[in-house]
C-alpha cells in the first residue's frame, strides 16, 4: 500500500491554517478557496502569467494567486496581487505598472474580511 505524503513546507502549512482559520472566523468564502486550491497537489494547478492577469483584471483590482506568479505578458494596469510566490520579472512587472505585489499572508492580515478580493483560478 502506498504511504500518502502530505505538504512539507511549513511556510505553507502555517499558511493553510491562517487562511482557512480567518475564512471561519470572519465568514470570507474567498479565504476557504484560496486555502483549498493551494492543498492541492503541485501538478494539478497551472502557474499563472502576468499578462493573464492584465487580460482579465481591472485596473486597482486586488488578486490572489494561490500559486506562483510568472513574467509572462506585459502587465499595463497597476494591481494589488497577493500570491504564495513571486518570479522576480513578475515582482518587476507589477511595480513597474504602478501595483504592489504582497505575500498571500499579508494579503490575508491586511485584509480578512476577504472584501475586494478576487480569485484568480
């Protein structure tokens, strides 16, 4: 019988249980889904693309990415994007159009009421 093998990076882990216990406390459905999507196994989610971003997203919009964020594309809206983890390009990107790229822990302290938040999946 194989052993199943949960996540290993305590970053993550300590992030699971910070998102899934503010999506109860304060009722923000967005919080359980980001929490959700970033349990799933690694070869089950796509990384996202700036320019996907760009093509979807209004300009001042928050986004959550639960995954990683690549440089792919050219971003010209300034966003707030909050993702588990960054390229340096993208990082460089999102300044450089006037947004903030934040972990998804400050994302979640700063906000955790979940308002304004959009999932990008």
């Amino acid at each position: 019988m194989a052993r199943r093998v949960g996540k290993q990076n305590p970053e993550l882990l300590h992030l699971l249980v910070d998102l899934r216990r503010t999506a109860r406390a304060h009722h923000a459905p967005v919080w359980a889904s980001v929490a959700d999507r970033l349990s799933r196994a690694r070869h089950s989610v796509d990384p996202v693309n700036v320019g996907q971003l760009d093509r979807i997203a209004a300009a001042g919009e928050t986004i959550a990415v639960p995954g990683k964020l690549l440089a792919d594309g050219p971003l010209s809206k300034p966003l707030t994007v909050g993702a588990f983890a960054f390229s340096t390009g993208a990082r460089d990107k999102i300044r450089a159009a006037g947004g903030s790229a934040v972990s998804l822990h400050a994302l979640l302290k700063a906000n955790p009421e979940g308002t304004g938040v959009r999932l990008f999946a």
